[in-house]
C-alpha cells in the first residue's frame, strides 16, 4: 500500500513539474527560450535586467540608450524622431557601468545594423572600484546575455518565472493590462506629475546637504601625479562600446543633469575626481566620434528645485527638453545657447 501510495506521488509530482515547466517553454516570459522573443513583446517583469534582452532581440530597434535612473525618463521616440532611428530605452535602475556595457555587449552582438547609442552618464562610470563591484544586490541574469538560448532552460524552471508566465498568460486572456514598461522599454517611474508637491520634493533635495553651502576654499588642487593616478576602470568599457559602434552611427555620450545639491561641491576633491573623468570621456569620445554632452553641472536647469521630484531625478518636462536638446545638437552640430549644457568634444556631428 505504501508503496503504491509512494508511486503515485512521485508520479504526480513529476507530471505536476513537467507541467509546469511545459508551461513556462511554450509562454515564453522573457522571450529568451528558443525560439526567441515572440514579435508581440509582453513586459509583464519589473526588473529590467531580465526584460531587455528580449527587446534587443525583437529587431525592432536599431539604437539604444543606457544608464541608470537618471538616465530612464529620457523618452526614445523624440530622439529616433529626431536622428532617423529607432530607440529602446535600456537604462537600468541602478546599473553599474558593468551592467550597461552587457546590455550595449548584447546589443551589438545581435543588432546587424546598429546606427545609434546614447550613453548616459552617472557616477558609475567614473567609480574606482566599477571593476570589482560590477553588479547591485539585484539578480542579474548573465545567462540571458549569452548566444546560447539553450542554457537558459536550467534557470527557468523557478517561481519568479511561473510567475511572470501566469501574469502573460493572464494578458493574452484579456484579464489584465500591460505593466508599466512599454515594447520599447521605456516606463515612467515618477509620480504623475500633477502631483507634484514642491516643497515635498525640496526637503528629498536638501536632505544631505544645506542649501547655503558653497564652494569650497581654498579649492583642492591635485598634482599631475595624483590625477594620473586616479583610476577609473570603467571607461575602457565606455571606449569598447563607441569603437565597435560603426563609424557613421550616432554616438552620444551626455552626462545627466542631477541636482547641484547631489554635484560634489565647487572647489572640493570629489569635484575634482568628476572633472578628471569627463575629460577622460571626453578623450575617448574624441577617439571614436563621439559627441559628449555635459548636462551635469551648475546651470539654470540643476539649480532650479522645481525641474526635480529629488536629487537625483528630473520631471518629465525636462526629460522631454533633454530628448530635444540632444537630437538638436546631434543633427546641426551647433549648440544652443540657451541650453544648459557644456559640450566638452570638438566632433561635429551635423557637419556630415
């Protein structure tokens, strides 16, 4: 009796986990099982890292833009309207340096005709240890940036997985709407903007730091020697990215306007190291016909607390100001004087 009772479980719960894995297979979540990305893309996953393989995969896109959260209310159609192109929007929450470079990796891996990047700059690209602390305590699945779609079977078969599988299937019988993220990537992650509560937003602006603060002085001058001596490892990934672009793409490298109150002060170390590191960008920018544009400094924008719901992240009015600004510049190769930016390349990207 026991026996038989025995073989009956196990057979149930073999045919229960055959099940279930079927079911993961044929739905697809990630579109990253064979075989591929379906042509209807289904974002129904919060975390970008296993969401975006699957837009670079789809074909639909020809340009990408990565960064961080600074980087992701940037919306792509008004820059693929702008440069003829067409923008997935692939900055990540959070992204280390090393997790963009993945995803531009992949990118120009499957992409036969790349014609664009933008990369947008934060700190993790000028960070001294990018090279040892690659990834945040978010799950990153690099076996879904690989060319072998086969070996991603081994991870699938997990509830995260059966989950994001029920809420698509839940999709496509008409029981729920699509998530935050759109084909292309791109998902506002702000409130509303109506509403914005100003003096809400000013107290997350000027939690660490007063607004009376000022430069520092006298101001710290490294040595030759100690600024040759700084490192930042993760700008050879940034130079690996722009080289292996082609030649005519649109290569645009713009630092993003965070808040003076998150600018390491005037004058101060920590400004230095930063004015260290955009000269570096803008060496290798020079090297590989990259524009660079630099939207992080003290300006009308940056200084305004009303353009911020905190330190670090912009309303969506500026998000659409900087697709502009940038699309513009890219196209005429003349800067516009009332833009609150700094362009730190000689290229000229409107002169072809």
């Amino acid at each position: 009796m026991w026996t038989r009772y025995t073989r009956t479980l196990i057979i149930f719960a073999v045919s229960v986990l055959i099940g279930i894995a079927a079911f993961i297979v044929i739905i697809n979540p990630y579109g990253n099982l064979p075989p591929g990305p379906r042509e209807n893309i289904i974002i129904t996953d919060v975390n970008q890292r296993f969401t975006y393989p699957q837009i670079v995969r789809s074909g639909r896109y020809d340009a990408l833009i990565i960064g961080t959260s600074t980087t992701r209310l940037i919306p792509p159609e008004r820059l693929s309207t702008a440069l003829d192109m067409r923008f997935a929007a692939l900055a990540m929450n959070s992204a280390r340096a090393w997790e963009q470079y993945l995803i531009a990796d992949l990118f120009l891996r499957t992409v036969p005709d790349p014609k664009g990047v933008m990369v947008g700059i934060d700190l993790v690209w000028c960070e001294p240890d990018a090279d040892t602390v690659r990834f945040t305590h978010r799950p990153f699945p690099e076996w879904m940036y690989d060319d072998n779609p086969w070996n991603d079977l081994l991870y699938m078969l997990n509830g995260k997985a059966l989950e994001i599988a029920v809420r698509q299937f839940a999709f496509y019988l008409g029981l729920r709407d699509r998530f935050r993220y759109r084909d292309d990537g791109y998902g506002v992650f702000v409130p509303p903007d109506d509403e914005y509560d100003a003096e809400r937003a000013r107290q997350k602006i000027w939690q660490f730091r007063s607004a009376d603060e000022g430069a520092v002085v006298p101001a710290y001058s490294p040595t030759d020697e100690e600024r040759a001596g700084w490192s930042y490892p993760a700008l050879e990934w940034l130079e690996e990215i722009l080289t292996r672009f082609p030649a005519d793409a649109a290569k645009i490298v713009a630092t993003m306007p965070v808040h003076i109150a998150y600018q390491p002060l005037p004058g101060s170390q920590g400004a230095a190291r930063e004015a260290e590191c955009k000269r570096r960008i803008a060496v290798i920018a020079e090297k590989t016909g990259a524009v660079t544009i630099d939207f992080r400094i003290p300006s009308e924008l940056t200084s305004n607390d009303l353009n911020y719901w905190d330190m670090m992240h912009f309303r969506l009015p500026v998000a659409e100001n900087l697709a502009d600004w940038i699309g513009s510049y890219v196209n005429s190769g003349r800067p516009d004087p009332e833009a609150p930016y700094d362009i730190l390349t000689t290229t000229n990207p409107g002169a072809s």
